[in-house]
C-alpha cells in the first residue's frame, strides 16, 4: 500500500485517541469548511440587484462577475489544486485555500471600479478551487465505499446550511448595512478557520481503505490524467455533473434578482423568506438524497447514478412552475418543492466519480469536475442568463429586465435535461470500466 508521507499530522484513523480521527467529527469539521465554501460563494447572489444599482453594472457585466470571474481560476486551479492534493498535505492545502478565500471575499467589499470586482472575484475562485478536491480525496480515505455517497451528502448539506446563512443573513445585514459590510462581515472569520484546520484534522493514510491491489504507483500528471479520461464514465460525468449544476450552481444566482424584479419584493424581505425556503429545499433535499441513496445502493450499486438522472428530470417542472406562477409566495413554496428535489441528487452525482477513480487520482478527478463544472455550470451559467436577459431587452422580444430574466431562467431549464440523460448513460458504461481493473459493481 502507498502511505505517503508521515509527519506529525499524517497518522492512521485510530492513531491518537486525543485527535479528532474520529471520522464523523472529521466530516463535520470538513462540512464547516464546506459551510464558508458556500457561504462565501453564494453571498453574492443576494447582493447582485444593490451591486447593480451602486454600481451601474449591466446584466451582462453581473454574469461576468458571477460568472467566468470566479469560474476561469476556480476552473484551473481547481485541476493543480487537485493533482496537488493527490501527492501533497490536503489538510495544509485546504488550510491555506480558505486563508485566500476569505481574504478575498472581504476584498469584494472594498472595489472600487469592475475591474476591482473582477479582480477579488477572481481570488474567491482561486481559494475555493482547493476545498473539493481536497476535502473529498480526504472523505474517501474517512469513509469505505457504500459509506461515501452519504458523506459527501452529510459535507455537501453542510455546505448547503452556509448557502441559507449566505442568503438570508446577507440580504438582512446588507439592508441595514450595505453590501460592502456584507462581504466584510462574512470573508473575515474564515481566517480564524483557516488557522484552526490543521489542528482539528489528521491526514489519513492517503488509499488506507482499499485493497491493496486497488492502491497504485504514483504516476505522472500526464499519465494519471489520460488513465482518467480514457474511462468512457469519467467523460460523460465531466459534462454530466456539470449540467445538473447549471441551475444549482450557475444561473440559479440570478433566482434572487427574478424574485426582486418580478415580485417586488425589498433584499430584506426576499432572504428570510424565499431564500430560505431555497436554501432549506436544497438543505433538507441534499440529506434525504444522501440517507435515500446509502439504502438503495444495498440493492444496486448503480442508484448512485440513477437517483441523480430521476433527480434531474423531476426538478425541473417545478423549476418552471415557480418562475410563471404570479403568487409570490406559491412560487416560493413551488420553487422550494424543486430546490427539494434536485438536492436529492447533489451528493450522489458527486460520489460518482470516486466509483471510477483509483485513490491514488481521486483529488485529481474531483480537480476535472471542478474544471467541466466551472466553466459550464459557474461560468457559463450565470452568462448565459445574464447576457440573455440583456438580448432578450435590446431584441424587443421582452417589455422589461425582470420578464427577460425569466425567460432566460425557463431557457436555462433544458441543462438538467441533458445531465439526466448522461447519467443514464454512465450507469451503462461503469461496469466495462471497472471491469478493466477487475472490479465489480
């Protein structure tokens, strides 16, 4: 077996009955970093309509900043974070990632012009990069596998928590305080975190919980990318996962604004109200997915593809219902019903791909998810909306900024339609996959 490294803090999970190698004290110290992941991430969602205002930013300027800011770097730092995880401390990395995370979100108050926007944003990517990778390499040493897709469910609920306290106390503070105290407020703590993370985690024997004939040699970047991408599974998760994100990750920032727009409803009230009733569907969907799939995987292992795919096709009328309902609170409780429902299939779809890779590459696999997911769900989603909002206005095609964004929303409707489909797929090609290791599933 590969031990990797040993040093003080890289020690098997029963080493010291002082540390906290309990696992699911792990898992949640890793859901609280996951918490400021998200809560960060999310933060700016609910500031876009002040930000526009204050600042004068178009639609398309708005997608840019919520959009390829974050998603370029996200996007490749993402991939090096991730092969760096692969080989290196991922406590240390996931450490010094929230430092610069945070540091950056704090700067998001402080801009003076775009580009200083565009610029912070930018840090936010790059420190957000190495939290997945590291943090599901990390859970994959913690927990076997039929135990997984229930603790990325448990990491990525937590991280769903941070989304409600993002929203719901950002709008709050930021109607009392303004948006730049907001970003303040929210980017300074994770600096505490940050500093804490190394003595709250052991790093576990990196492939400690596979046989010994599972674990291989370290190879080059190169080589360990091409053996990943070769596996017909692993391309189509690339663009599948991706596409269920579109509308939970990338254009569903611009559901706040539709809400603001549409209903007329002030940033104070929409967040302790329909944001979170958000938040909590995709809460309470992101555990309930998690606790359903650790059950049905008992029958058959492929759900955890299966789940995802149903997930995806059943959200998205009630998606669409809640964006053409003219009752604003029948389209919070509907809009609730389909952040449930598509929370159901987060942490499957994102367990997936620990299924097809081996330990020794499994931060580098999470590093091309963030890379696929960044630029199509992150980047390309809140363009998309944004640039297509502004289309739909200058064409004449819609009266105002409030029905030309949801019309772009409807449009941005068909992604999790195509990510159903490939995850369909990839329940077919994951046996031949595995196959080739000698594995079964």
């Amino acid at each position: 077996m590969t031990e990797g490294v040993v040093t003080p803090r890289t020690q098997p999970l029963n080493a010291t009955p002082r540390t906290l190698s309990n696992r699911y004290t792990v898992l949640l110290v890793l859901g609280l970093v996951n918490l400021f992941n998200y809560m960060d991430r999310n933060l700016f969602s609910v500031l876009l309509e002040p930000i526009k205002t204050d600042m004068q930013f178009s639609d398309s300027q708005l997608g840019v900043l919520g959009g390829f800011s974050f998603a370029l770097c996200y996007a490749i730092f993402g991939l090096l974070l991730g092969r760096l995880a692969d080989r290196k401390n991922r406590v240390w990395i996931l450490s010094i990632c929230i430092g610069v995370w945070s540091l950056a979100s704090a700067a998001c108050g402080l801009v003076r012009n775009f580009t200083d926007f565009f610029l912070a944003r930018v840090g936010v990517g790059i420190g957000e990069a190495g939290c997945v990778p590291a943090a599901h390499s990390l859970i994959g040493d913690y927990f076997r596998s039929g135990e997984r897709a229930f603790a990325v469910s448990v990491f990525t609920g937590v991280g769903m928590l941070g989304s409600i306290l993002g929203v719901v106390m950002g709008a709050m503070l930021a109607d009392v305080y303004g948006w730049r105290a907001v970003f303040l407020i929210f980017g300074l703590p994770g600096v505490l975190l940050a500093f804490c993370l190394v003595f709250l985690v052991v790093e576990p024997p990196r492939g400690r919980l596979q046989p010994v004939s599972d674990v291989p040699s370290p190879t080059s970047f190169l080589d360990a990318s091409l053996s990943l991408l070769r596996k017909r599974t692993v391309r189509y998760l690339l663009w599948g996962i991706p596409l269920y994100y579109f509308i939970i990750g990338g254009a569903g920032i611009w559901i706040p604004s539709f809400y603001l727009r549409i209903h007329g409803v002030s940033i104070g009230e929409y967040g302790p109200t329909g944001g979170l009733s958000i938040g909590l569907g995709y809460l309470l969907g992101t555990v309930a997915g998690g606790v359903l799939v650790s059950r049905l995987i008992v029958q058959n292992h492929l759900w955890e593809f299966w789940l995802p795919a149903l997930a995806a096709v059943l959200s998205v009328p009630f998606y669409a219902v809640a964006l053409t309902v003219d009752h604003l609170h029948g389209s919070y409780a509907v809009m609730f019903l389909a952040a449930l429902v598509a929370g159901s299939g987060v942490g499957p779809s994102m367990s997936t791909l620990q299924i097809v890779a081996e330990p020794a590459v499994r931060a580098l696999a999470i590093g091309f998810m963030l890379l696929s997911t960044s630029i199509i769900s992150y980047g390309f989603g809140p363009l998309f909306v944004g640039v297509g909002s502004d289309l739909l206005v200058n064409l004449g095609i819609a009266a105002n900024e409030g029905e030309s964004l949801r019309i772009a929303l409807l449009m941005a409707l068909t992604a999790p339609l195509f990510a159903a489909v490939l995850f369909w797929v990839c329940s077919k090609t994951v046996r031949n996959d595995l196959a080739i290791r000698g594995e079964l599933i």
